[in-house]
C-alpha cells in the first residue's frame, strides 16, 4: 500500500494514584489519541505538540523521544506517536476555526485496561506500546 497521509500525535498519560492514565477522544463512535495531519515543512513532533494543544487544550506537557507508528490504514494512512506526559488533567475540547465546534465529542481519563476496551485494534497496538514504556523506563511522576 502506498503511503499518502502522515500524521502525528501522543498517547497522553498523567500519574495518578500511582499508576498512568490515558487520555483519549471520541469522535463519533471512534476513540482515539489527539493527532493531525503533518504540515509541510513542520517535524512531526511539532505537529504532535499542535495537534495535543488544538484537540485537547493541553499546554503543560511533555513529550518524550519515544516515537512509534501505525501500519498502513484505510486509504495509505500512517499515524505516528509520541509519548507525552501531562501535568495536569484540566482538558477541554476547543473549538476547531475549519469546523465550527470541537473536534471531538468527549474526552475522558482512563486506566490502561479501561483505555484499551475503548480501542480498535490499530490503536491497541499504540498503548500498549507507549504502556509498556511509561512502566519499563518509569517516566518522572512529578
């Protein structure tokens, strides 16, 4: 499959109770991680910090090396992930100037096993990736 679309964005977690929680979006009947097309000329970390910034209102994060991708989806789809840990839960969905309202219709916070349920398995794939990591490496919880 040719590759005609690359996007970028994080597997968001915040420590709590410690353990990580994942922040994921509904868009319709679709959960998912904040992510967007990238720009030209734009680093595709850059485009994770926008597209997180634009979908979540998130600005206080930080997003570590660790960086993964999807497989080829739908039309030659490639979706890649960073790891970015949140500093507070505070996320609101802002209204997108292209669509008139928010990008998403709900967000909410959860435990791994929650998070996954919620999943296709393209996206399974993803946190269980960034899961693994956040636990092997223990990223800061401060």
């Amino acid at each position: 499959m040719r590759i005609k679309t690359i996007s970028a964005g994080a597997v968001i977690f915040y420590w709590e109770n410690d353990r990580p929680v994942y922040l994921l979006l509904r868009a319709y009947r679709n959960w998912d991680f904040p992510k967007g097309e990238i720009k030209p000329e734009e680093h595709p970390l850059e485009t994770a910090k926008r597209e997180v910034a634009e979908e979540t209102g998130l600005t206080d994060v930080i997003f570590y090396d660790n960086v993964t991708e999807t497989p080829p989806y739908g039309k030659g789809k490639v979706a890649m992930f960073y790891i970015a840990e949140a500093k507070t839960k505070d996320v609101f969905l802002p209204i997108s100037p292209d669509l008139g309202r928010p990008e998403h219709h709900e967000w909410k916070w959860l435990p791994y096993d929650d998070a996954r349920a919620l999943l296709n398995e393209r996206l399974k794939a993803i946190l269980e990736w960034a899961h693994q990591k956040i636990l092997k490496e223990r990223m800061p919880n401060s």
